[in-house]
C-alpha cells in the first residue's frame, strides 16, 4: 500500500489527534497516535469511520477501542522508550501499534489474542502499517505470557471479573498496569508494583469493554486477586 495510503488520510489524522489534544491527552501521545494508520486496522466496510473518535466492530464480537480511550489508556500506561510491555487483547492490532510507536525500537510488545481469525488478522495488519516489535500470540491473555515475564507495563483491554493474580505476577518491579474490572458496570483501574513489591490499585472512571475470556476471565472458574 506503501506511504501514499498512509498519507491519503492525514488530513483525518491529525484531526482527530487535536480533537484528542482539546480533552487532554498528552502531547507524546498524540504524536504516537499521529504516525499510526488507523485506516489499515479497520475492516474494509468501516474505512470511512476510521478517524472517528469511536469504537468500531472488527468482527467475532470484538471492537477496536475509540481513539480516546486508547489515548486514555497510553497516557495512565507512562510508556517510555524500550519497555517491554504485555498487551492482553490484540483484536486488530492498533492499540499495540500506538504502544509501540511509544516504546520505540527499542522497546518490545507481546500481545495476546484469544480468536485465530484476529489473531492472524492483526499479525497481517502490523505488519502492512511497518510494525516489527509487536509479536502477536494466539493464547489466554487472562494468564498472560509467563515466559517472557517480567514486564513494565501491561495493558489490557479487556474487561475482566477481577485482577487476574498471573499478570499482577507478571508486571515488573515498578510496572504499572492497566485494566477495566467489572461486567454490566465497568471501571479503568491501575495497578502498580511498587519497588517492594507492594500492590496498589487506584480507580479511574467508568468504561465500557468486551469482556475478558479466560482461565481468569469471564465464562470460567475465576481464581479472585485480593485487591490492595
């Protein structure tokens, strides 16, 4: 598709990203948010919507979160260059691509998808916007990716019954990670390991997500983390 497909919806991009600026996201995240191609994350049919600051159907009961939200979600992260960073959830592919925008070349991102079709899917969709620190694993992201634990962020996206213990296990002294909890009534939470290993949880708002399928997920026997 090459760089004219990118530029052709510049325009649209960078409206959006100051629609993003005026409610308050930061200005690095709205510079990562301006390189990413959302139009190349989204099915064909939605392509005109792409920079509408919205949520959008990418099939197998899945969304692709709104712009604000991923914004929201980059800024509690405080992602910094050459993270590593565990995303649970990959769905098309773009939120792990404004995370690596974040991160840089430096930086690395695991991110999990549950359903094969999006799983390829979004491994193809990186790979046509130039994305090569996103790997991609089709797998339960309620347990996360143990084997390349620890990590200094995880953000999930996903809402899930409580905060699954394996991620909290798996976030790096001094991480941060971020994650909806609740079912009809959602809230965005962040968690941080603090250096002595202490677990605090903070609440920010009401949210709206997919629900979070798992081992440690909705639709199974949920094993509780005791909040902090």
């Amino acid at each position: 598709m090459g760089k004219w497909y990118f530029m052709e919806f510049s325009k649209e991009r960078a409206e959006l990203v100051t629609h993003l600026k005026v409610h308050g996201i930061s200005e690095k995240v709205g510079r990562a948010m301006l390189k990413v191609p959302r139009h190349l994350f989204v099915p064909s049919v939605q392509v005109s919507a792409a920079y509408v600051d919205t949520p959008l159907n990418i099939g197998y009961g899945q969304t692709i979160s709104a712009p604000h939200m991923v914004a929201i979600m980059c800024d509690l992260l405080d992602l910094q260059e050459g993270h590593k960073v565990l995303e649970v959830g990959t769905g098309s592919g773009y939120n792990a691509a404004v995370i690596a925008e974040l991160v840089g070349s430096t930086g690395t991102v695991y991110s999990t998808e549950r359903i094969p079709e999006l799983a390829s899917s979004s491994k193809n969709n990186l790979k046509a916007a130039g994305y090569h620190n996103v790997d991609v694993f089709l797998s339960d992201g309620s347990i996360g990716l143990p084997e390349h634990a620890p990590y200094d962020r995880i953000c999930v996206t996903a809402s899930a019954p409580s905060i699954p213990g394996p991620l909290v296990e798996q976030l790096g002294s001094g991480g941060r990670m971020v994650i909806p909890i609740g079912d009809a009534f959602q809230s965005l939470y962040i968690v941080i390991k603090e250096n002595d290993g202490n677990v605090v949880t903070k609440e920010w708002g009401s949210v709206a997500f997919v629900p979070l399928i798992g081992e440690y997920g909705f639709h199974s026997k949920q094993k509780p983390y005791r909040r902090h």
